[in-house]
C-alpha cells in the first residue's frame, strides 16, 4: 500500500462562517451539510472512506478536524498511521482494533483513539453506512504498510458509549449551577481525555438536555465543539440570528467567546469539545 493523504484541491474546507465575536476574536461555523466529501486515502479510491473537513488541513502540521463516512461493509486492510487521532463514532458502528481482534461494533457517541504506528484495521458496520468525527492535533494524516509499524509507547483506547462516565453539572465547578440538578434533564460532563485546567489540552463530552437554552463562554485559547447527536440552534455576539446545526456540525472560536445554544426540545445534544483549559456553561 503507498502512502495516502488527502489530497488535491477539491479537499478545501466548506466555506466557514468566520465572523468578529469578542474584540479579536472569531467565530467558525460550518453545517454538515455543506461538506464536500473526497476519499480519505486516494490510493483506495471509492474504497476509502470519504472525507469532509471541518477545520485546518490534514496534509499539514496542523491541527485538524473532518467528518468520515464508510460505505456499508467497510473495512480497511492492515495499516499504520504516522500520527495519533482520537475519533467518535456519530452514526451507524465502527469496530477499530488489531488485524487478529475480535470484531467490537461501537455505536454512537462512542470513543477511541489509534496510536501513531500501531498495526490496525477499521470496519463499519450499518445498513446506511457509518459516520464519525476524526480529529488530529498535527500531520500529515498519512496512511502506511502494516510492515511500517512501530511502538511509540501510546496506547489505544476503545470506550462504547455505554461505558461513558457522565457528572451531573454540580459535579464540576465551572459548569453554572444555573444549570445543574440531580433530576434527568441537567447538563452533563464526561472527560475523556487530558486535564481541563489552564495551559492543558483536553477533551470533554458536554450533554444538553432537550429544550436547553444556554451560553458555552469560552477563554482565549482556541476552543472547537462538534455535535455528536441532536440538533443546536448557534448564534452568538456577533451574528445575534442563529444557524441550525444537525449532528456531524462544528462550531469554534478563537479567543474568549460566548456560544450561545439552543438544543432541540425533541432530544437532548452531545458536543465533543476540544479546548485548553476550561469552558464554562450556564442555562437561561
């Protein structure tokens, strides 16, 4: 297999809404709809999972975040990846491990992680296909032989959805306790990786309930939020008209910001969000 990369001019973003928030600040928003999708690994061709990019550019040392969908029965020969991604499942079911692994089908919402170098596969199994969110934090996203492999001492995390530890927001000190509630129907925090405190990368999983009308306040660093599931009405300071948003949707800023979010009263909305430090949520 020779390397794979996105590649070629029809790989560029979908047109951002990129728009002042805060004095220098901005703001990106970008539909889901409006992805354009080309194979992520060319030399597979249709084979390859498509590829929509939601921020940066996977062929350089950037960070960057696209939506991958797989055909149905899709899966992917023995390979390596020159770096390391984490990705969450959004639709359908998606089995990532070792060539010889007993196939574990992970729904939606569902987290993993594939270490840089380590021997895998990946399938996906669904009668409409399978969507997830993948997210590098440097590249080129690079695809490689199986015989390239190398130890570059991380692990591999494989977490389902049902094993997903969530906190109640009076669990955690910068979610408002506006928002907070031991009653079904209060916001929700799971941590999934790094540590959120100032100067640290992390990621976190925030769950809305139905009908949620609230501010995500955002610091300087750059913070990006991807909808898993539901669908968010976003606006914020700078664009008072909010733009609707269905699962597979990211919404980011650069410098400190007020997200303002409406989740849908038909069900409740989870967001993985990428950020340094913290985040902040209240209701109302």
């Amino acid at each position: 297999m020779r390397d794979g990369i996105l590649a070629g001019a029809a790989i560029a973003m979908a047109m951002a809404a990129i728009i002042p928030a805060k004095a220098n600040a901005t703001v990106e928003v970008v539909s889901s709809s409006q992805l354009e999708f080309i194979p992520l690994n060319p030399a597979r061709g249709d084979a390859s999972p498509q590829a929509g990019v939601l921020w940066g550019d996977i062929r350089k040392d950037v960070p960057s975040g696209v939506l991958l969908k797989f055909a149905k029965g899709f899966s992917s020969p023995p390979h390596i990846h020159n770096i390391t991604y984490r990705a969450v499942v959004i639709s359908g079911a998606i089995h990532n491990d070792d060539p010889g692994a007993e196939r574990m089908w992970m729904g939606p919402g569902s987290f993993w992680t594939q270490p840089a170098g380590e021997n895998h596969i990946t399938a996906a199994q669904s009668d409409g296909g399978a969507m997830a969110f993948l997210e590098i934090l440097k590249g080129p996203y690079l695809v490689k032989h199986a015989k390239e492999a190398f130890d570059s001492g991380e692990r591999p995390v494989n977490l389902d959805a049902s094993n997903i530890v969530w906190l109640d927001a009076g669990d955690v000190n910068w979610v408002s306790a506006a928002a907070a509630g031991s009653t079904p129907g209060s916001v929700e925090v799971a941590y999934l990786w790094g540590k959120p405190r100032d100067g640290e990368m992390n990621g976190t999983f925030l769950k809305l309930p139905k009908g949620f009308q609230g501010k995500i306040m955002t610091g300087e660093p750059a913070f990006r939020a991807v909808l898993i599931d539901g669908a968010i009405s976003h606006a914020h300071s700078g664009q008072p008209s909010p733009t609707e948003l269905a699962s597979g949707s990211y919404f980011g800023s650069n410098g400190a910001t007020e997200h303002l979010v409406t989740c849908s009263d038909r069900r409740e909305c989870v967001v993985y969000i990428r950020t340094e430090g913290r985040y902040q949520v209240t209701s109302g």
